[in-house]
C-alpha cells in the first residue's frame, strides 16, 4: 500500500481533506465550511488593509523625510511577513513544513475568489488535546494570496479511531504530548503576532497624529513651477 498523502479539494460549500491508511489511527471526517469569526475578536477584522489605507492618506497628505523612512518601514515589515501577521495573530503556525498548502495556484471550481490567485492553507488545534483525548477540532484558514486576507474558513472533526477493536481510541502519550507542544506554539504565535499589529498600529497613529491628523494641519499641494 502507498504511503498515505494528503489531498486538498476546494469545493464551493466545503473543504475536503481525505486520507486513508491501515496503519493510521485517525477517522477522517467531512469538513464543514465555516463562517465563525476568528478568535482574535480584539485586533480589527481588516487591519491589514485600513493599515496600509491610512499610511497612504498620511503619504499623500505630506510626510517629513523622517516620517517617510518609519512608513516605508511599516510597509515593507508587513509586506515580508503578511501571513504570519495574519494567520498567526490568530494562533495559525506558518513557519516553514506548516502550511497544508503554500501559494496554490487557483485555476477551477467555484470559489469564494477570482482567478488568477494563489492560496495557502494553515491548520490550528482548537484546544489542547489531554491523555483523554479520543477526537479533536482543527480550524482551517484558507488565505488569498492576491488580497492578502481570509478567502475561507473550515473546520475539520478528526476522531481516533482503533481499526482492530472497531472502536474510538484516546491519543497515545507520543501523541498528547506533540499536540500540546504545538498548542503551546499556537499560543505563542498569537500573541506575538498580536503584539506586532498592534505595534504597527499604533505607530501609524502617532504618523497620523503628525501630519493631517495634527490642529494646524495643512495639506502638501507642491510648488508651482
């Protein structure tokens, strides 16, 4: 028998993740698309894009040299490393071997975007599997590369499942103690990535505040030549 592979099929109501082995104590389930709102309910849905909006108004409005240096800063932080700030503010591990699928290219189907674009697919534990454990949730973001945001969310219900005695089966201990470590992971990446945003935020505030934010404010129209 092949060894088992993991397959992604996008499909307008759901996402489908099958895989199958002897050998695998997993039941894989259905999965069911998803219209919750992420965990992270305390940052703004669409931060990335007011972020990059706002410093754009200050641009145009009129910067000092020094002001324009902290701006491209911003920008050029966020464009490197969007995807962790994204997923990862929401407890998504997106460091390299992670991602279910990175920058693939959408080329068919019905989908919650337009061609051409590019996903990457994150999975994250909802909660920390213990010794009882016998199934467990996995929330799935589904990015769009071109927008830079959620084109889905998807959650899959896995069960372990013992083959031999036909009956669900708690985590073994090698297991318990890996998805913990990666809950803790999980966890950190959140509050990093949090920290980061908000970091960004405030900073585009403070450029706000001294330019067309500012009581004597006045618009940068150029010179006549």
């Amino acid at each position: 028998m092949p060894p088992p592979r993991l397959q992604i099929s996008l499909l307008s109501s759901h996402l489908l993740r099958p895989f199958s082995t002897s050998h695998s104590p997993f039941l894989p389930t259905r999965c069911a698309s998803s219209t919750a709102a992420p965990v992270t309910a305390s940052l703004p849905a669409r931060w990335l894009s007011d972020l990059k909006s706002r410093i754009g108004k200050c641009i145009i409005f009129g910067l000092k040299p020094e002001q324009v240096d902290e701006a491209g800063d911003i920008l050029k932080v966020v464009a490197r490393e969007w995807r962790e700030l994204v997923a990862g503010s929401e407890g998504f591990l997106t460091g390299r071997g992670r991602a279910g699928a990175e920058g693939r290219e959408v080329v068919w189907g019905d989908m919650p975007m337009i061609w051409p674009d590019r996903i990457s697919v994150y999975h994250k534990l909802r909660s920390a599997p213990t010794a009882a454990t016998d199934s467990f949730i996995l929330d799935v973001l589904i990015l769009s590369e071109k927008h830079q945001r959620a084109a889905a969310r998807c959650v899959e219900d896995i069960v372990v499942y013992d083959y031999r005695r036909g009956r669900k089966s708690p985590l073994r201990d090698f297991m318990v103690e890996k998805f913990q470590e990666t809950f803790e992971l999980q966890e950190e990446a959140r509050g990093r990535n949090e920290r980061k945003i908000r970091d960004f935020l405030h900073r585009v505030k403070r450029l706000e505040k001294e330019s067309w934010d500012r009581e004597d404010a006045v618009e940068d129209m150029g010179h006549a030549g």
